[in-house]
C-alpha cells in the first residue's frame, strides 16, 4: 500500500499551494521537490484564489501568521474547498497567543480540511479550546507513550469525527486518524526535534501525498508520516561524529529524495487500531 | 572573457541590493558572498531608495510578491534607474496569477532593466501578455530544444530589443541575447531543477556579475548563466549515493565559492548565435 | 566559567523568543535549537506579547524590519522590560537608511537592553547617529586592531555604561564590554563573513546564553562570543577542497551541536581588560 501511495506522488507530481511561516520555507520547498511534487509559495489575498486553483492541494501553516496573511489563508482554504481540493492545516503553536488560537479555530470552522497535522499539544488546543486545556492534561498527556496510547487513539478518532477530517498527533508514536480506524506509526528519531521544521515539512510532504491520492486520504497521510519518520532513521544513520543537527537537516530531506516505493513498504512500522 | 567578468566580480565586490521572495532568501544570500559580492536585503517602501543607493546593483524577484513590497520594487527601481545602477527582473511565476502578470508588466513599463531573467514560460507570458499565452504555444515551445532553439534565439532577440534589455531565457538550453547577438549556453544539469530557487539565485548572482562589469551586460548576464551551470555540473559529479537535492543545493553554492576564473574560462559550453 | 555558562542552557532549555528578519532566520532557529535551545519566531504585533510573556529572552533583529514589525518589536521589548527577561538588540545594518537608524535609536530609548551586539561600524552609529559618523571615524576605526583596541574597549564600555546594556562589539576582535570589564576575544575565522548570517546566528545564541544565565549577562554574552568563534573554527577544520561557504554554514551550525562545556573551557581564547 505505501509503496503505492509514494509511487502517486511521482507519478503525479503534484503542485502544491503553500501559505506557510518564513521559518521554515525553504525546506518545505525542497521537500516537495525531493518527493516528486512542485512546490508554490503566495501568500497575498490578491492572488491566493487563482493560485490555489492551479495547484493540486493546499498546505495552511500558521507558524508566522499575521494581519496581513490570516485573510490570505481563509480565501485560498474556501477556493481550495470550492475546487474540491485536499487542504492540510498545521497549527503550529496554536495555543501561545490569542491570535494562534482564534485563527485555528475560525480557519477550523470556515475551511474543510483534509488532514490536520500538529503536535499532541497543538491538537488537543484545537479540540479543547484554549481556556480549557490545563483542565484535562491529566487524560490525555502532551506525550504520546505505550501506556496513554489507547486514550490518545479514542481522542484522535473523535477529533477527527467532529471534524470530518484525517487527524494527525505527531511525535515519538504517532497516530493517524478519521473517525473509525487510527494507524499508530513507530517510525522517527529523536533527533528530529533538534531540527526546526520538521513538522511543517512533514505537512507539506502530507500535502503532496493527499493531492496525489484522493480516494484515500487516511491511508496517505499516514504513508507521509512513515516516509518521513524512516528518512529521519535513515538520516540518523548516515551521520557521522562531526556531524550535528544542521547536517541532519540535509540529510532527511536527501533520503526523502532517495527514498523508493519499496524501501517505505519495508521500512514503515505501524500497527492499525 | 569569461575569467575576466568573474575576477572583476571578485575585485570589485559589489553590494547588490535584493528585493526578493522569502522561500529562497538566504541561498540567494550566500550565493552572491559565494562569488565575492555583498548582499543586502530590504523592502520597505520607507527605506529601498536609500538602500539601492549604496548599492552597485538591484535585483527584483517577484516570487513572494504581496501588497506591502510591490510598492518598494518599484520606489527601488526607479531609483536604480535615476542612478544608473543595472536592475535586474525575475519574474517568478509570471502568469500564474493576474497580480503577478500585472506587477511584472509594469514594472517592465516603469522601470528600465539591464536584465531580464526567467524561464520559457515567464519570459513568454511577458512578452504576449496572460490573455493570448496559449495562442503561441506552438510557436515558441516552452522547452528550448535543438529544433526550436532558432525560433527561440528570434523571440529572445525580439524581446530583448522591445524592452532595450538583455533577456536570460533559462532552461536546458540558456539563451541570453541582447538586440543582435545570442549566447546559447549548454552548461548545467537537470538536477537542478529539483533544488528550489537556482533560478532566483542566478539572477542574484547575475545582478552581482553585471554590476561588477557595467560596460558589457550581455557578456556578464551570460557569464552568470555559465558559471551557475558549470557549478550545477561540479555539483553533480560531487555527489554521493546517499546525497539528494538536499546536499545538491549546498554543493552548488560551494561550487560557486570555489569557481576560480580559469575553470570557467575552460568551463563555459556555449555558442554566438 | 565559560563551562558552566554553556551547562545552563543545556539545562535550563530557554524559549527565546526572536522577530528577526527571513533572511537568516531559519539559520537562527537551527543555532538555538543546537544549543539546547528552543526558538519561536513571531512578529505580528497583535500576539508578540502574549509569545513573549511564555519565552525566557527576547532577540530583536532588525534586518529586513518594516512598518508592520517595528511597532512588534516595541511592544515585545516593553513586556520583556515589564517580565524583567533579558533582550538583545541586534541592529543589522545601522546607518545604510534612515529607516533603520531612528528604529535602532528609538528602540534603545524605549527599551532596556540586556545585550547590544553588532559590528563596529553598526555600534558607533548607533553610539554616535548617523549624521556623524563620517567625523570619528579617525577615533574609533571600523576594524578593531591590536592597535586600536585600547581605544575600542573605552568606547564600548562608555556606550555600555551610557545604555546600561552589555555590548557585544564583534569582528576580527571582539569585545564585550559593560561599564567596568571588557573580554577581549580572539576566537573566529575570516571564512564566517563569507556566511550570511553568523551575526544573526550570534545575537539568536546570545540571547539564549544571557536567559539561561540571567545573573551574569556580561560573562554569558561573552561566552557566546567564545562558542560562535570557537565553532568557526572547529568547522573551518573541517572542511574539505570541495566544500565552500555552503558547507561550512552548515559546519558552524553542527558544531554548536556538539560543543561540550569542556571544549568551550578550553578552546574560548581571551583577555578581560
């Protein structure tokens, strides 16, 4: 199934539509094209809805959002739901500010998403509200471990029924979700947190996948997340003494490039729940 | 000729002033200290005429354009032109959106460019207008290829003397023309159309090595175009299995900082048409 | 003593908050990261309170300032002051617009600064304006020498004792100074100005060395002095005929990764005048 999945996405090469934060661009950018896919990078509501409608998918990713580009965001997302087009949502550090907040939340109710990919903490934000997330830290801790994975699952597939959309909770185990069926991916290293934007090119890699694989929207954000988590082992294992997180960040986006439909069949490791 | 345009670059160390978009940046950054020139970033409205000022050359990339920079490139050009300073104009994804076709032409209108850089495509929507771009498409192929290259070198020469510019067509084959002449440059390699942003890099270097040789244009545009392409190749031969495009967009910088005026001179596959 | 400094951020982990320019940026982001720190990047006025209320310090950075982030850069740096967290100032390019000198100087008068780091020529216009910096220019040369540094350090602990703010003067030699003490420090390579940003890269590690070790800002900004120098040339020794400033930005990155406490007790080369 995966090998399939990545094999679309050459196949296809999808242009893909990002309004994203200046952080991390630029390797947003070289991870669509190390995957296959193309990437496009506006961000101005004039011109967001005819560029949105030549792309195959659209990747929203609020990490360095502001007055000027929260409008840009809601009128690409409603063009791209006009269109019929896949749209991922990463709301990164949703929860530190008010803004953060009230734009995923608003961005949540006006645009129909595909996937919504952040960390444990990011997500629960978005499903709690922001006033209320010290309450339930106890039930569904920030980490996702052996022990509160199947309370993690549960709130997965109800986040993403209410949603109507594929939820992705990323970090040491990650889970994929709609409402009935989650996959719980073992893949990644540790050393991924050491290198800024890992996250927003997992979501804009996700953007690809989906675009290229309509009918199975679940299965290819799931197929994104293990590509990514087994090109950071096999980044992982290429580095030498000298080498720090800077070169790893080279180093995941080259397997990515040099990662084949068979070695993401062999390589993921996940259990479906 | 050839060694003679870089070592002016690398003796005259120009400042080049970047308005530019925010996905390719930083290589843009490097590539222009890579050779031996200056960068300096700055697009506010309230501060571009003074910045091009201290500048030896300007360089306008549309790739990011939005509502609050568009205002700038042209405050900056203007300037550029009352000083006699080169501009040069990439207009990244001309076509795909009216506010792109629309900024791009009048800049063209507004400002007078030393160069004009792009690929087929771009350089095409520039010249035939958004509406009527499909009409020709059958006359000047977006691939330059050894059958159309003659047409091509017509168009490119057509265009270059419509806007008094010299015109870099970017592709397989490079043509870089003014009025009468043509260089038709076979350096580079297709890999780097999987790094994102060697386009946007080879204007600003382009803007550096025009700078830098201020009495032949066309000479030093298509120097910039064999020196990025030659680097394209030395970058290639450098890689390893386990390297992607990742590793490829370093390499190329290096390869840049490292090109002496010989290797170019022995480099550069190109003919005068 | 430089030991221990480094030991605290690895321990304590600061969030450092930096509105900083997208040239850099992502370079910032991977430096603090390297150092055990954690970067968030936000700059739109209506959340850079809230962000920076969750942070331990704050970097400003006005690179590529505009009219929408200069009123965030006040309103983070008076909740800074009002939090007591520590504040960097780094006031890229001072004096190439006017824009950026009454930024600077307006910043230095409504906000207290923990540490001023910059080059020469950016610290005397900020000490002495821009319309007369052409006349001291015999005093205190741009280029800190063996010979002028008597003259450098009584210049930078006058502008340190007149902003109440550690300066941090870098270049060949490079000082950091308060009212009182002035560490003279002579580690770095001439390789790392052919890298854009290693300046930026500074002030982002400074202002997590300072918010680590907020009871002796003097000595944690000079030890950033010290680890950035030290790595130039850890990754200078690194590189091989091939590589050029591509690599070695990366090199410098990774070897802020792997820097002990240890090697930075060793390898930090200074005097205290």
């Amino acid at each position: 199934m995966w090998k399939e999945i990545l094999e679309n996405v050459r196949a296809r090469a999808p242009l893909v539509h990002n309004i994203t934060n200046y952080v991390t661009v630029n390797d947003c950018a070289n991870i669509l094209l190390a995957t296959g896919a193309s990437p496009i990078m506006a961000d101005d509501e004039q011109e967001v809805q005819e560029i949105t409608s030549i792309c195959g998918g659209l990747n929203i990713n609020i990490g360095t959002l502001n007055s000027r580009t929260i409008p840009s965001m809601f009128a690409a997302g409603k063009q791209a739901n006009a269109l019929g087009h896949p749209v991922v949502l990463d709301p990164v550090g949703v929860g530190a500010s008010g803004l953060r907040t009230q734009t995923a939340q608003a961005l949540l109710s006006k645009v129909k998403f595909t996937v919504i990919r952040g960390n444990s903490s990011e997500i629960k934000t978005l499903a709690l509200g922001a006033g209320t997330t010290h309450g339930v830290d106890a039930d569904i801790a920030d980490t996702v471990t052996k022990d509160t994975l199947p309370s993690a699952v549960a709130f997965a597939k109800e986040f993403a029924q209410k949603n109507g959309a594929v939820v992705a909770i990323t970090g040491a185990i990650d889970i994929v979700a709609d409402a009935d069926r989650a996959y719980c991916i073992y893949n990644g290293h540790p050393m991924m947190s050491k290198v800024t934007g890992t996250g927003c090119q997992l979501s804009a890699l996700m953007t690809a996948y989906v675009a290229a694989n309509p009918n199975t929207p679940l299965q290819a954000a799931a197929a994104a997340v293990c590509a990514m988590g087994l090109c950071g082992e096999v980044a992982f294992a290429r580095m030498s003494a000298a080498d720090g997180n800077a070169s790893y960040r080279t180093y995941i986006i080259d397997a990515i490039c040099n990662l084949t439909g068979d070695a993401l069949e062999e390589g993921a490791k996940y259990e479906v729940r």
